[in-house]
C-alpha cells in the first residue's frame, strides 16, 4: 500500500477498506506506513487496527510516533496497548518515552508489574538484565509430558516464546532445558527429567551485551536464560533482542571510527545543533593533535624552502600514510567487536602487522621511486620517496594494529583509534620519517 492511496482513503471516509486493506499487511508494515503519516492520521488508522494488531504495530514504531499516540489515546486504550505488550517491550518503551507518558503508563499498572519494572531498570544499562524478558515458560523435571504439555498449552498464549522451556526447582534454580521438538516427539509417560539437557548455557544479569551477541552467534540458539548470581532464572534474552543490539553496537561502532559522539536517535529527528555539538568535540581534539604534523612541518621548512620539490610529494605520503593505518585499524576493530582477536595476540598482531607494511612498502615505494625516476627524471627525490613509503607503511600498519588492541584492553572502546585519529597519528610519523630521509639524501 502507498501512503498516497492511504490519505486518499482517509480524504474520502472509507474507514472500512483502510482497516480491510491494513490487516491484509505485515504488523511492521503498517508500523512503516505510519511513521511517514501525520500525528493526526496516525492515531486515526491506530484506532481502526484491533486491539491485538494495535499493540504488535506499537512495538514496530518510532520513538516519536510512540509518544504522539500515547499523547493523543485516552488512558483507556493506551492501557489496552501496554497489556498486550510483552515484559520486555514495555520495558523498552518506558525507557524511550519521556516522563509524563511513563507516569501515564505505570498509573495503570499493578503494584507486582511496577515492582518489576523498577526492578529491571535498575539493572546496568547495555546488559543481560536490561535486555531479558520474564515471559518464559518454566517445567519442573519430575513433570511428565502429558504435564509439561498442559501446562504449556495453558501458559504459553502469554510466553515470548514456547519452544524452548526451563525446568527450573523449588527455589526456582535453573536445572536444565527441554524443547518443544523433544516434547511432542517423547513418550507421554517420560519425565522431563528423562528428556531434558542438564548442562545449560547461560548469563548473568549483569553479563555485558557484546558478550552476549557473542554467545548467541558461538552456540547459534535462539533463547537464551539469564540467571541471578545464586542462579535462579529470572529471565530470557531471545535473537529478536540480539538483532536490536547488533544493530545498535553497529551504529556505534560507525559513529566513533567517524569520531562522533555515538547516538541511537534517528538522523533526520536530532536537532542540527545537537549534531553540531556532538561532532565538534572530536573535531577540535584532532584539530590540535594536528598541531605536532604542522610543528614538524615548521621545523624542516629550511628543507622545503631549498628544496621546494619536496612539497609536491607531501600530500600523496601522508595520504597513503592514514589509508594504510586506517585499513589494518578497520581490520583489528572488527576482530575485536567479534572476539576473534584478543589481548593476548598482542605480539601475533605486531608479527603480522610487520609483514604486511613491508610488503606494501615495498610494492608503493618501488612503484613510486620509477615513476618518479622515469617520468621526472629525479634520481634523489624517488629514492626519497620511495623510501619514505617503505618506512611510511610499516609504521601506518604497526599503529593500526596495535593502538586498537590497546584501546580494548584499557577498556576503552577500540573505534575511537579508528580513521581520523590514526591519520592524524600517521600523519606525523610519516613527516618524521619523510624528513629524516630527505636531510639524510639531500644534504
């Protein structure tokens, strides 16, 4: 459906064939549809989808069209909304929108549920407790299968999710874990005890979300429970809330190799001048660090000024210079945010890292001493340069591949040492060695 044919519908009044053809759409869908319509028209084509179609949308849209419903619904039907809701999404929600649609929210709320809510936003932010959800179906292991199958057909109308259930003890100590497929294909009469898998792969609430992103692609599953330090189950993380953090830690890790601050808001929602200022920041901490590359540059300028063929090779040494830090950066960051590379490849990383300078020095440099050599005919610049890029690369590689992996281990985000500050950090060395090697040739 267009959003044009949409408004035309809206114009001439034929709510039945809106609410006939939305249903005939996937929930996120109609969520796409209705964060390009105006606050007005999205509350009207809200109220035209049922109850249970209202609520699965909500999930699926912006922040702000989130806001502007529950600003424009009655109490009545927003509390309608936030009961279909899943734990986890209610969470979400109450965390995004501001103060006054929270007070709306929890005014409607039992005493049990506030208790819970508050419970899981005091869990630490980014992690297993924040992420989970309490709506899992829970067996005990002297059940049968006859039982558990009840007992599932009861509850799980309710559940994120039934596929997977957690056999869990009085005190409700994770024990072990049954699938549905082991369910249905057992003999009625086993006990779950029979059945289920005892060893159970799981996190602590506090257990930071790339570790868990981690696990979930390691072990492929699709629940995962999250237990207490006496480890007691008190919820599950499932791969739709893995896919969200991927994307997020994504999205950051993209907004520091740029050197922004990181933001999880919607480009075309953030003011200008917020953009502004969190970019700024960044911008004037490496405008100064560039302020070494310029005190090089004007404490050889006695070489320049006798030599003025020096300035022309400048900008293509650096340039080549902040490329090959920046790919060998890219290249590290990306094995660290998987865990393929850890602090103790230190040394393998220097190893490898060496080997690859060399080998493109060498190819740039030889590359570059015969073009110059041949086109310019200048036998000292070519050696000049060719040797500048040699010593150029092995450095650039060395610093991408080792700054990162510094970076991490004293536990800052490695993509703050990614494109821009490795330039400018390059970009010094490169005039150092430049320099060096020209006074050495020159003089």
């Amino acid at each position: 459906m267009e959003i044009k044919h949409l408004k035309e519908l809206i114009e001439e009044k034929k709510f039945s064939l809106i609410q006939k053809e939305l249903l005939e759409l996937r929930e996120a869908d109609i969520a796409e549809l209705l964060n390009e319509m105006e606050a007005k028209e999205v509350v009207l084509l809200f109220r035209l989808l049922p109850k249970n179609s209202a609520s699965e949308v909500f999930v699926y849209l912006d922040v702000e069209r989130q806001t502007e419903i529950s600003e424009l619904i009655s109490e009545h039907e927003l509390k309608e909304i936030i009961d279909e809701l899943c734990f986890d999404d209610k969470i979400d929600l109450i965390e995004e929108v501001p103060a006054n649609i929270v007070k709306k929210i929890l005014k409607n709320t039992t005493t049990k549920e506030r208790t819970l809510i508050n419970q899981f936003l005091n869990y630490p932010e980014d992690s297993a407790g924040s992420l989970m959800t309490i709506e899992f179906v829970d067996l005990k292991k002297e059940m049968t299968v006859e039982k558990a199958m009840e007992r599932i057909r009861r509850i799980g109308i309710n559940k994120e999710t039934i596929y997977t259930c957690y056999v869990t003890d009085t005190k409700r100590k994770l024990e072990g874990i049954v699938t549905l497929k082991e369910l249905v294909l057992s003999d009625v009469d086993k006990t779950v005890e029979e059945i289920m898998t005892a060893e159970v792969i799981s996190f602590n609430t506090h257990d930071d979300q790339e570790s868990i992103v981690r696990k979930f692609k390691k072990y492929d599953f699709l629940t995962m429970p999250v237990v207490d330090l006496e480890d007691r189950l008190v919820g599950i993380i499932t791969i739709d809330d893995v896919v969200d953090v991927i994307e997020e830690e994504t999205t950051e890790d993209f907004q520091r190799m740029a050197a922004m601050e990181p933001s999880d808001e919607e480009y075309l929602s953030i003011p200008s001048y917020l953009l502004a200022k969190r970019r700024v920041v960044w911008l004037i901490i490496l405008m100064f660090s560039a302020i070494v590359t310029e005190f090089i540059t004007k404490t050889h300028s006695s070489l320049t000024t006798e030599f003025a063929m020096l300035v022309g090779v400048m900008p293509m040494l650096m340039s080549t210079g902040g490329n090959t830090g920046s790919q060998s950066s890219t290249l590290i960051i990306r094995g660290l945010t998987l865990g393929n590379i850890k602090f103790q490849d230190f040394f393998k990383i220097i190893a490898k890292e060496f080997k690859v300078g060399i080998i493109i020095g060498i190819s740039l440099g030889t590359l570059n001493f015969l073009r110059i050599w041949l086109i310019n005919n200048n036998l000292k610049l070519a050696i000049i340069v060719g040797l500048t890029l040699v010593g150029t690369a092995l450095m650039a590689a060395l610093i991408g591949g080792i700054l990162p992996v510094i970076a991490k281990k004293i536990k800052l985000d490695p993509a703050i040492m990614a494109t821009p500050l490795i330039s400018t950090i390059t970009d010094a060395t490169t005039l150092l060695i430049f320099f060096t090697i020209s006074a050495v040739v020159l003089l």
